[in-house]
C-alpha cells in the first residue's frame, strides 16, 4: 500500500501512471489513499482525487472500486461539505451514461457501415457458421460485445448511488433524481427485469427508514419537501410500470403510494391523485376487475369535478360517460354465490383492502358480506347525479339495460347505441389531467351483459325455445359463446336454464325453484317415506307438527355453530403457526445472508490480495519480458547493420546473436498475416449472402401484408350482413319484453310495505338488546371496582408490615456493628500499648549486654596492660584487687543476671580513682577524680547512646542507679569502673 505525505502527490502520481498507460495501478494509488485512514479530514484535494478516480473507474468498469470509493467519501464530508459529494456523484453518473450511449451510437454505426471491399463476394464459411450455432444476428452481436458491458455497468451506476444516499437527508433531491433517471433507463431499453429490482430496492429503502428510526442523518417524512419528493418518485415509478405494461409492479406501486399516505396521513395533491385513479383504473381493467375498475373511475370523475374548475363541458361529459360504461360493463352476478366461508372471508378481506386503495370508507359489520356491489354502486352515480353529465347514448344504453323489458327487441335496440359508443372518445382538452379515453374498451363487456339481460328477461317469459331462434335474437355471440357465458350465470345463481342439444332447444326455469329441487331432493323423499310410514302405521299420541319436522333441531343448531367456532380457532391457530413459522424462515434467511455477506468479504479482501500479488507479479514479468525484447532488439538490429556493412543480403540465421526464438516468431507472424487476409475474405463473404437473404425477405414482406388486408376486408363485410339481421329480429324480441314487464310492475308497491315492517321490528330488537347489554357491563364494573379496593387496601397493609420489621432488622444490625466496631478498637489499642512495652524492654535488654559486653573488653585489655607494662600502672588498688574483680566478672558474651550482679558489687571494694576523663589512659589520676563520676573507660562512655555529662544516662548518676541499687560506699555519684548498672539505662523512660 502506497503512503503519501500529501494527497497531491497522489494525484500527481496517478496521473504520470495514467500517462505510461497503467490506469488500474493509478486506480488502485488513489483507492488506497482514500480507504486510509489518514486522511479523514475533508480538504478541497480530496474532491479533485475524486473526480479523477470516478473517471478512472468508469474508464476500466470497476464498480466494486466506484462503491468503495464514494462510501469513504461520504464518511469523510457528510458531515463538513456534503455539496462536494453531490457533486462527485454527479460527475459519476454523467460519465457512466455517456460512456453507454457511446458505446450504444458505435453498436449502431458499425452495423450501418458497409464495410465490404468486393460487393460480388459471397459469406465467408466462419460466418455462416457462427450465425447458425449462435442464432445471432450481426446486430445481437455487437451489441453483446459492445454495449451490454456499459448497459451493465450503468446499471450498477445506479443501484451503487441509491444505495450510498438511501438515508441522507441532505441529498434528497439528489437521490430523487437518480431514481427517475434509472426509471427512464428502464423505460428507454425496455429493462423490464432491472425495472422490477429498482422497485423492491426502493421498496427496501423505505421499509428500513422507517424501520430504524434512531438515525442520524435520516429523512424526516413529515416534511412537506420530503415527503413531496418521495411521492414524485413513487408516481413516476407508476408511470414507468405502465408504460412498460409491467401492471403487477404497477399494482405494487399503488400499495406503496398507499402505505406513504397512510404513514404521513396527508392526502397529496390533486393533480397527483389524478393520475393515481387514472393508472388504478387502468390496472384494473388489465386484472379483468371491472368493480373496483368502475370505483376508481367514479373516485377519478369526483376529483375532475371539483378540483378542476377549467374542464370542458365536453371533456367532463367523457368522463362521465366512462364512469356509467364502467359501471354498466360490472357482471350483474353475485360471484360468491355459493361459496365456502373461508372463501368469502378472503374475499370481505380483499374488498376492504380494494376499498382502501380506492379511497372508500366502509363499515364493515359481522352480517354484511358485500362491501362494494354493482347494485350500491349504480344508485350512487343516480344520486350524485354523474347520469346527468353523460351523453345521450349512453343514457339510453343505461334505461334499456337496468329499467327496461325487452327480451325480443333488447339486443336489436342496443346494438346501434354500441356502435355510436364504440366511435366516442378520444383526446381530452389540455384543461384535463387525462391525456385520452376511449369508450370503444366497454363494448365487449356491454355486448356479455345485454346477452345475460337477454337470457334473464326471456327466462321469464319462456320455458323452452329452439337454439336457432336464440341465436337469431343475440347477434354479438355464436351460440357457443352464449352457452359458455349462460353456463358462468347458471353457476352464479342468475339464471336457470339447461340446453338439449338432442331436441336443439333451451329449457328455462325460475333460479330459486331449480335450486332448492336439486339441492333438497334427498329431503322431499325422506318426508314422503315418513308420511307413508305414519299412514300405515299411525301414532299413538299426536305430537306437535313443529316436533314432527323439526326434530332436535336446537342440538343440531349448537352443535354446527361449535363446529364453526372450533373450525374458526383451527384456522386462527393455522395462520398463527405459519406467520411463525414465517418469522422463523426469514429469521433464518436475514443469518444467512449476514454469513453470506460476511463470506462475501471475506472473499473479496482475499481476491483484492490476490490481484494485488498478481498486479505485482505481472509487473514483474512484464519488465523481464521488455527487458528481453529490448537485448533481443539490439542484438538484431546489431547483426542487421554488420551484414549491411559487408553488403550480403539480409540473415536470417547466423551466429549466435540471433535466437531461435526470433526466428520462431518471424515465421509465426508470417503465417498470422496470411491466415489474416483469408479471415477478411470470408467475413466479406458472410456479409454479401446476408444482404441477400434480408432482400429476398423485404421483397417478400408487402406481397403477404395485402393478401392480410383483403381478407380483413371480406371478413367485416360479412360481419356486418350478419349484425344487421339479428339486429332487426332483437327488436322485435324487445317489444314483446316491454309489454310483458309493464304487466309485472303492480305488485311492486306490496314489496316496499313488507320490508318496511320487517325493519322497524329488527331495529326495535337491537335496541332492547343494546339496552340490556349495557345495564349488565355496569353491573360488571361495579364488582370490579370493589375487588381492586380491598385489594389495594390489603397489599398496603402487608407492605407496611414488612417495612417495619425490616427498619428493625436494619437497626439491630447497626448496632451490634458498632460494638463489634468499638472491640475492635479496644483490643488493637490494648495490643499497641503491649507491644511498644515489649519492644522497650528488649531495647533496653540489647543496651545493657552491649554495655556488658563493652565492659569485659575493657576490663581484659587494661589486665593484659597491666601485665606487660606494670610501671604505667595508676596509684590505687592492689594487683590482687584487679585480679579478684577479673575473676569475678562474668566470661565475655555471657549474660548475668541481676542478682548476681549485686553481690559482686557489695563484696569488690571501691575501684580506684581515675582520671577526669574516665580511667583508660596512662596518665596518673588527679587527686579528685571521681567529681564528675567518670565511667570505668572512654569506650564506655562512647558505647552509651543517651549519657549526659555527669556520667551515666540516669537519674542517679552513673547508669540511672538508684540509691538502694547496692553502690559500694564512697561512690556516692555512681562512678568506678566495676560498677555493673554504670551506662546501662536510657535517659528517661
């Protein structure tokens, strides 16, 4: 790893490497410098570093290095300059597009170049043969070699600049922008697969903003300027999606833009929302649901009306129009007829997620099963008054499908309304946030409905009629269309019809009747066994009529409605199990990955130490191989210049300066040149007969577009010959109808009454039930409100029971720890005063055996004086004295005790009288010599640690004797040098 003092000399190096082309050690000299960690601080240096290893990166194709790169670089200014990134990522972005579409304009110029020498030649084998293992096309080709490399790496261009400012809330607009520029990539190269991954990665980013919300520099969604970008970036991804005819990553988008609303709980701007309803129509109509199709037209016509007052009278008759079509193509069927009850609950679910998504408010109550009906939704457009706006046309189209009974003349009637309908539409004014409907779309949903009418209303007039005068009477459908959409009626309980393709007729029936035949059969024969039996064999005792056909039915009631109630927890505890279970995978999947990833980097670290040692390696190699080249080099150009000299022709082997290698390589190059020349030939050739072939195709083309056209042609000439009988005979069908329907209308005003009443008795009901309930919640409370007062009551009194006998445990303790405490102290200071006695006996011990000691020194040296030298003797006692008092003293190093030290002081007589200083010199003693109670020598006076100048370190002179202390008489002061206790004390005790 390269080090630099400065980040100049960086850039000054990759730039003279850049200049001897070796751009990937440049590029590996700038990484290093910016993955340091030396240079962490942001200065202006660093911002030119980074243009030129953006460049160098887009140059050789390494996004890896891009990536890393600009994950330093905004660690290093996120939070000092963080202009200097947008910049940099900017810089990126511009140079990665117009490398793609360079390599885009070179793809198609080299296929629009002719670069063919001989026009007459034909392909070359190599060629034929490519293109028929590959099933490529010279184009396919090209663009695989040329343009798919930059294709891909823009891509990765962009997947790398969301990822890095996916949570930086100061280069939001900057990641807005990138997102709308790889929606256009996608759109522009019809990048369907890389389209529907931008859209989870966008999906990601959102989920984990607002999944980790401790962030420092994450977006605030509440912030109008947030929170508008991100709606611009989620419509334009609706767009996109559309566009590209994508309409399953175009319904999720829906659901994000949804769940953002929701999340901020703000409705944006109505200009946005037109353009939600307008693709959530169209998403809609592709997914065949023409209910939710019709609601969001209906939501689409609202907004039109209210918030754009410029709109036309024209345009808003259009939409109008549309939203009756949309509404009129619904299926006039319930399609949750007969259905389990776990499929209608899917489907109440499904409603209400629709309805959201819409913008409906629904209440959903436990009896109610539809949501969102045909039926709620036509009165709805009656009573908002959208029948109004729409057009004549339509208008009647409405009264002869929803209000008339014309089952001879319905589809005679119909027919010319949907062929005016099918030519409305078009584009809208400007004025319009629609840019164009087309009414034309409705037409084969209004031909299906006026079949069902049709079928419906001669259902209730006929029971049998021949399959010919049927078809006669529906002019949009062969028969077998009409089978087919009478079979999907039949099973949705809207018809009842059977078809005897035997007699060639059709047998009507009433829906109701049908059903409960087919389904009670089994019923019917068990109560005609029961009354044949209790004919024959009559019971004794008449039992009610209710016990008779109802029996046990309260057991079989509780028992289905357990059943129910248990197969509902089986299902709640199935979904509990595998939304766990769920949980668990993608727990298991979110470990894998981070191991996976962990793996990932591990390999990487070890593959860019890898090419680093092969990068060093090929270096190495690369300058033996030139140094080679350059002495191989030399010896030719030596040897060419001496066989010049001599004037002979040009060797090619002799001596030694020319290697066989050299030799090799001329012949090799020889026959390269000429296997060269041959391959341009062939691929000449491979070019001609390729022209010719998409000749012969383009000459081919027009002849089998025209026969196309004319049979077109035939074919809707004898569609509308066709159209135009059955028209006539649905007329006169239609008539009949009408009349029939005016004969049933009277008994419509006894309906009205009968439900009236039946509501006012279950409103009734409800309420004295609600009453009731209430009464008995009031109650519940009450007891509940007790029972938690005499329990706080009790855990009060318990608590203070136990805070009292725990402040008495508390002082206790206390104070027997403080009189352990105050023993404590006592006996450490009992043992201080013990051991400070003890230490100053044993000094005192050690004083007196030195002194001791000392003494019998003195004593052994002045006998041996006396012995050799007896005339330096001092005027005093005896020879016989001196030898008793060195007998008597103790042996050298010997301890005596203290009453034998008394004795031999009372029975030794009084030591002579020695000099002023002490005794131990050879200078005669002066008269008084014991004034100053001099000690037996100098050494011992030396030898005492504490004297004082009277002789000894005691109170009573020599040694702190005491009078009682047995001083021989005449030494009053202590002096004498046979005295046993002379120095012995320390002064003071």
């Amino acid at each position: 790893m390269s080090t630099f003092a400065k980040p100049e000399n960086a850039l000054k190096r990759a730039e003279e490497l850049i200049n001897v082309g070796q751009k990937q050690d440049a590029l590996q000299a700038l990484h290093d410098l910016i993955t340091s960690k030396r240079y962490r601080a942001w200065q202006k240096p660093l911002e030119r570093i980074m243009f030129k290893y953006v460049e160098l990166c887009v140059d050789l194709r390494r996004g890896r290095f891009a990536k890393d790169g600009l994950i330093q670089y905004r660690i290093v200014c996120q939070q000092v300059n963080v202009t200097s990134l947008e910049e940099v990522i900017k810089h990126f972005m511009h140079l990665s597009t117009e490398k793609a579409e360079q390599a885009r304009s070179q793809s198609q110029a080299l296929e629009e170049a002719l670069d063919v020498d001989d026009l007459e030649a034909d392909k070359r084998p190599e060629d034929l043969m490519l293109s028929y293992v590959s099933g490529e096309k010279g184009k396919d080709r090209s663009d695989r070699e040329l343009v798919t490399p930059w294709f891909k790496f823009l891509w990765e261009t962009y997947r790398t600049v969301l990822e890095i400012l996916r949570n930086n809330s100061k280069l939001e607009a900057l990641y807005a922008m990138t997102a709308h520029r790889a929606f256009q990539f996608c759109k522009q190269y019809k990048r369907t697969t890389e389209f529907r991954r931008l859209c989870e990665i966008i999906r990601n980013h959102l989920s984990n903003l607002n999944k980790y919300r401790d962030q420092r520099d994450r977006p605030d969604l509440s912030a109008p300027e947030s929170l508008q970008l991100y709606l611009d970036t989620r419509f334009e991804q609706l767009k996109v999606a559309t566009e590209l005819e994508l309409w399953q990553e175009a319904f999720r988008s829906i659901e994000d833009i949804h769940g953002l609303m929701c999340m901020v709980k703000k409705t944006p701007k109505a200009s946005l929302m037109v353009v939600y309803y307008a693709k959530l129509t169209e998403i809609f109509w592709i997914s065949s649901s023409h209910l939710y199709h019709a609601y969001a037209w209906l939501k689409l016509f609202t907004l039109q009306k209210s918030f754009n007052k410029n709109l036309s009278q024209k345009d808003l008759q259009m939409i109008a129009s549309s939203v009756v079509l949309a509404a009129l193509a619904v299926a006039p069927y319930d399609h949750t007829y007969g259905a389990s009850h776990l499929e209608l609950e899917n489907e109440k679910e499904r409603n209400l997620r629709m309805a959201n998504l819409i913008g409906f408010n629904l209440d959903l109550k436990p009896e109610s099963r539809e949501v969102l009906s045909r039926s709620s939704l036509l009165s709805e457009l009656v009573s908002k008054g959208v029948m109004s706006c729409v057009t004549q046309e339509v208008k009647d189209l409405y009264h002869l499908l929803e209000h008339e009974f014309l089952p001879l003349d319905l589809a005679a009637k119909v027919q010319p309304l949907l062929s005016k309908i099918s030519k409305l539409g078009g584009k809208l004014g400007s004025a319009s946030s629609l840019p164009e409907v087309h009414l034309s779309q409705y037409v084969p949903a209004l031909e299906k409905l006026v079949t069902l009418r049709l079928l419906q209303q001669v259902s209730q007039v006929y029971q049998m009629m021949k399959i010919e005068s049927l078809s006669q009477m529906i002019p949009f459908f062969d028969f077998f269309a009409v089978e087919k959409i009478s079979v999907d009626a039949v099973k949705h309980n809207f018809i009842a019809m059977k078809v005897d393709h035997m007699k060639h007729v059709v047998l009507f029936g009433t829906p109701g009747l049908e059903s409960d035949d087919l389904r009670d059969h089994l019923t019917v024969f068990a109560e005609s066994l029961n009354k044949a039996r209790a004919m024959i064999y009559p019971p004794t005792k008449k039992s009610s009529k209710l016990g008779e056909i109802l029996p046990g039915l309260g057991e079989i009631v509780d028992k289905e409605h357990k059943r129910l109630l248990a197969r509902k927890s089986i299902i709640e505890k199935r979904k509990e199990e595998q939304e766990r279970q769920l949980l668990e995978m993608e727990r298991e999947e979110e470990s894998r990955r981070l191991k996976q990833l962990k793996i990932t980097e591990e390999a990487e670290q070890k593959r860019l130490a890898a090419e680093y040692e092969q990068r060093n390696k090929q270096r190495i190699l690369r300058e033996i191989e030139e140094r080679e080249l350059e002495e191989a080099q030399a010896l030719l150009e030596e040897q060419e210049k001496r066989s010049k000299r001599k004037g002979g022709k040009k060797p090619i082997l002799e001596g030694e300066k020319v290697t066989k290698q050299i030799l090799m390589e001329r012949a090799l190059s020889e026959q390269l040149r000429e296997r060269q020349e041959m391959e341009k030939k062939l691929q000449k050739l491979a070019k001609t007969m390729d022209y010719l072939e998409r000749a012969k195709r383009e000459e081919a083309a027009p002849l089998i577009e025209a026969a196309f056209q004319q049979r077109l042609v035939e074919e809707k000439a004898l569609h509308e010959h066709e159209q135009q009988l059955e028209t006539e005979l649905s007329r006169q069908r239609h008539d009949g109808d009408l009349k029939e329907k005016y004969r049933l209308s009277r008994m419509l005003e006894n309906k009205i009454i009968f439900e009236e009443r039946v509501k006012s008795r279950r409103e009734a009901e409800f309420n004295q039930r609600r009453a009731d309930r209430e009464e008995r919640l009031n109650q519940i409370i009450q007891a509940r409100k007790q029972e938690r007062e005499a329990l706080r009551k009790k855990i009060f009194f318990v608590r203070s029971e136990e805070e009292r006998l725990k402040k008495l445990r508390e002082e206790e303790e206390a104070r027997k720890h403080e009189e352990a405490e105050r023993r404590r102290k006592e006996e450490a200071e009992r043992k201080a005063k013990l051991d400070e006695i003890a230490e100053k006996q044993r000094q005192r011990e050690r004083e007196l055996e030195e002194k001791e000691r000392v003494r019998r020194e003195t004593l052994l040296g002045r006998a041996t004086d006396g012995l050799h030298r007896p005339s330096e003797l001092p005027a005093g006692p005896e020879p016989g004295a001196a030898a008793a008092a060195a007998a008597a003293a103790p042996a050298p190093a010997k301890y005596v005790p203290k009453f034998r030290r008394g004795g031999t002081e009372g029975s030794a007589p009084a030591p002579p009288e020695t000099d002023k200083w002490g005794g131990g010199s050879s200078r005669p003693a002066p008269p008084d010599s014991d004034k100053w109670g001099g000690g037996s020598s100098g050494s011992t006076r030396q030898a005492t640690s504490d004297t004082d100048r009277w002789g000894g370190g005691g109170r009573w002179g020599s040694g702190g004797s005491r009078p009682d202390d047995r001083n021989p008489p005449g030494d009053k002061w202590g002096g004498g040098s046979k005295s046993t206790w002379s120095s012995s004390r320390p002064r003071g005790r």
